[in-house]
C-alpha cells in the first residue's frame, strides 16, 4: 500500500487546525513545488528536503512534483513541514514495496502524523513550534488513534505528554523505515504526578501546593466568603476597597482553590502555557496594556489572542478597573457574556473560547480613602461621581458578585487555602453527582429551570427584590446562580431563603 497523504498541523490563534499533506508526481518539466498559503520557511524546505533525499542516496525522478498543503486558505508557517513532505516524496521513490497484509492493514491507525526540520544530512530535528501544536491536538478526542512521527532528541520531552502513540526518530531513513514496516508502537505509561479524585468515571486533577495561601490574608471574612463562593461556581468577582486593604491579595490567590480538570481540560491549557499542570492560568494585565493586547491582534493573516485567550479556563485579573480604557472595558462585554470572541480581518478570522473568571479590583474613589476609617478622603463628589461613571451599568451587569472590603482590621480570623479548596471540591463533586455538566455561572435557561429551583417563599423574596431594585432579567439569572453555588457549598438540593439572601447581599445595587 502507498501512503500518498501524511498530516501535519497549523497554528490559529491558540489552536492547531489539521493539515493534510499530499504529493503528485506528473509528466512534465522536472520542478518542484509546494501550494497552499505555504509561508518562507515552507517554501524554503525545498533545498532542505532535496539535499536530505540526496544525502540518502535518493534519486529525484524526472518528473514535476507538487506538494499540497490542506486546507489551501490556511496560511501554515514552520519548518516542522520538512518531514511530512520528505516522507511522501521519498516513499514514492521505494523500491522495494509490498501490499500490506490484511492484519497489518487492519492494525494500520487512521493517521499519520509527521512534525519535524530537516537538516541538510538527513537528521531530524526537533523545533519550539511542535510541543504546543501536539497537546492541541491530542486534546480532541478526534485525533486518539492517531500516530505522530517526531524527532527522537526531543523523546524525553514529548513522552510525558498523556495519550501521545509516537515513533521517535532520528533520520529521514529511519523515518521512511517506519513508514514501510511500521514497527509495534512504544507505549508511554506516564501518569500525571497529581492529586486527582473521580467523579462518574471521570477523573480530575487537582493541585495540593499553595506558593500564595489564603492564611496570610487575616480578616476579611466577607471577601473569603466571596472568593470561596465564586471560585465554586466560577462567578465573576469584584472586590471594592481602600489601598492596602487585601484586594490583590484575595485576587491571586483565588487560582489555587478552583475546581479541578479533566485531562483533555490540562492539555487544552497546556498548548498556550506549555506546562502540562492543573494550575489554571492567572493573567493580571497593566491598566496601560492596549486594547490589542487585551483581545487579541492581527497582522495580516497572522492572528494572536490577547490576555482573554490567554486567560481561558483561569483567571483574567484587572487591578485598578476605572484605570483600564473604557473602550476596554466595554469590549469584554461580549467575551464575558458570551465566553468567546471572535477577531474578524479582512485577510483573517478566527474564533477562540475566553472561557475565563474575571476578577476586579478598585478603590472606592479616585485617592480610594472614601470607606478609610483613619484617613480622610481628599476627593469631591463630582470626582467620585466621574470615576465610577467610566464603569458602565451593562458592564456592572456582567458580575456576578460584589463586595466592599473590610476596613476594620481588628479581625484575626484565618482561614487556609487547603480547607477552602476542600469545601469547592465536595461542592464540585456535589454539582457533577446531580447531572451537572457546566459550572454555575455558565448554567443557561434550561439548566436554570432545572437546578435552580426556588420555593415559594424564596420566589416572593426575589420577587420584592426584583421591584424594589429594578434588577434586570440577566441580574436576576445570576443571583439564581450565586445562589445554586451557595446551596452547593451546603449540599442543598433546593435554594432556600439564606441562600437566596446570602446571594442579593453580593449583587451591586
């Protein structure tokens, strides 16, 4: 049998799109060619791929060779295209073929996959653009029968990566070997060196190592509160309060005590951070970044996500909120309800998942000694007034909790990030037993409908609520989701009334 297609992958955004290589040797001038979108390092592969076939005593035929690269308006950058192309062209050159057998044939994975530069002698080597492009690949559960053909230096690296069915090579001609008598398959046995706990025959994983732990934060009772009720259901949060008093504190310590993952969710993670762990990212941007920096950019057909895509599946930290541009602040609408975002050019498009927790912090005015029990405040109303206004009311509609920090430090009450992690995971374990496929916070109309059942004395309290502070249709569902991560923490089948409360006590009025 002749393998006349080989794969490879591309990079858009923070995701790697399949590409189908594909050789044809025609009766015409002798050339050599490569289409589609191929970038300057694709083309230039032509004098690397001809002096590595020629250093292993391959003759070129007298025919015009055209490599296609699919899907022919992707563009694909990278040298890591050397290998896939030197195969196909050197397996047409073989001349001792054999039609596989009926077993082989049946044992034969649905693909094969080839990444790696070729040098001028025929080594295979291994480059940076690899390691991000298999983890988004092997976290589809498309891509599990697949097989990769990597370069052997990098072995030691690429085998920790959980599910990968690879042959290590290290040369062309060992490479093509494997093509043409694929040899049985080395498995890896690695398993991930975390804490994990299974829940409906799924497993996640956790982290039990807290570099920034909750008990150095002392006091602030209703800000851990806040931050243990958020990080069960993945609430957005903003904390309000003078300098000094906890904010960034609570902030970047709230990652270590998030849900855990399932493996697909690390590997996911993994091809933006390149660390194949549970730690969910924490991306804390400067007020001065730019509005592209923030959501993404695109230079021709070169798309990179911003900080939002950056930050899925963690935590996207904004200090200093009314510092931020308000444009800014006004184009995280979207990603914020929606949990994706779309950067549209005109030679570009690509959607990508900012599936993320957004954390807030600011001063309660602009010199933020308003609620400062020892200092005076050295700001006038109209001052107030402005700096607050720069956050929108469809934006304040977008969090799902707000809290007023403590100013009163007499409190010496601690609380460890060990315990509070505990209470998220049995809340956790607790939505997952129920049927519950999303967290809280992303519960749509009919989830709603169906775990976020109200008696009907809670249903006349939010009733009142609803009239009394002309709280919004989307306000509304997310007190109902505050609430379900409340009851959560408590094992409550039913939201009852100090849920409910609890709730409307967070909600910005």
């Amino acid at each position: 049998m002749r393998f006349n297609t080989l794969y490879c992958a591309a990079q858009v955004g923070l995701e790697a799109k399949e590409v189908e290589v594909e050789v044809s040797f025609t009766r015409a001038l002798p050339s050599f060619s490569i289409t589609g979108l191929a970038g300057n390092a694709i083309q230039e592969s032509r004098q690397r791929v001809q002096s590595s076939l020629l250093a292993n005593d391959f003759k070129f035929p007298p025919l015009k060779i055209n490599v296609n690269l699919s899907p022919s308006d992707l563009p694909k950058q990278g040298s890591f295209y050397d290998l896939p192309i030197a195969l196909l062209i050197a397996w047409r050159g073989a001349q001792d073929l054999s039609v596989m057998t009926e077993e082989t044939e049946s044992q034969k994975p649905k693909k094969f996959f080839a990444f790696g530069e070729l040098g001028l002698d025929g080594r295979i080597k291994d480059t940076p653009s690899i390691y991000p492009l298999l983890l988004s690949l092997l976290s589809d559960s498309m891509q599990c029968d697949s097989v990769f053909i990597l370069p052997k230096s990098a072995q030691e690296f690429y085998s920790k990566i959980p599910n990968l069915k690879a042959y290590f090579v290290e040369s062309l001609k060992e490479a093509t070997s494997v093509l043409l008598s694929p040899p049985p398959l080395e498995t890896f046995d690695y398993n991930l060196p975390f804490a994990s706990l299974e829940i409906c025959n799924t497993k996640y994983y956790y982290v039990q190592d807290f570099p920034l732990d909750f008990n150095a934060v002392i006091g602030q009772e209703r800000a851990k509160r806040a931050a243990l009720i958020a990080a069960c259901g993945f609430h957005n949060l903003l904390l309000e309060g003078s300098a000094g008093s906890g904010k960034s504190m609570i902030a970047s310590r709230i990652p270590y005590i998030l849900p855990p993952l399932t493996l697909r969710n690390i590997l996911q993670m993994a091809a933006s951070t390149l660390e194949i762990t549970p730690n969910r990212p924490f991306r804390n941007p400067h007020n001065s970044a730019t509005k592209a920096a923030i959501l993404g950019s695109a230079v021709g057909q070169n798309i990179k996500p911003g900080e939002i895509g950056l930050a899925n599946g963690g935590v996207l930290f904004f200090d200093e909120l009314p510092h931020f541009p308000k444009s800014v602040l006004e184009s995280l609408r979207e990603p914020l309800q929606n949990h994706n975002f779309t950067i549209s050019r005109l030679q570009a498009k690509v959607t990508y998942q900012t599936d993320f927790m957004f954390i807030g912090a600011m001063n309660p005015c602009p010199c933020g000694n308003l609620l400062n029990l020892h200092k005076e405040c050295r700001c006038n109303q109209k001052e107030i007034n402005a700096y607050k206004s720069k956050i929108s009311e469809p934006f304040w509609d977008r969090l799902d909790i707000f809290v007023n920090m403590d100013e009163n430090h007499q409190s010496t009450h601690r609380v460890d990030s060990k315990t509070m992690q505990h209470q998220v995971l049995e809340a956790f374990r607790f939505q997952k037993e129920r049927g519950q496929t999303c967290f809280n916070a992303r519960l749509e109309t009919q989830e709603l409908d169906k775990f976020c059942t109200l008696g009907v004395k809670e249903q006349d309290i939010l009733e009142l609520a609803i009239r009394k502070f002309g709280i919004s249709k989307r306000g509304v569902d997310k007190i109902l989701r505050v609430s379900r991560s409340i009851a959560d923490l408590e094992k409550s089948e039913m939201i009852l009334k100090p849920h409910l409360l609890e709730a409307l006590s967070f909600r910005k009025i």
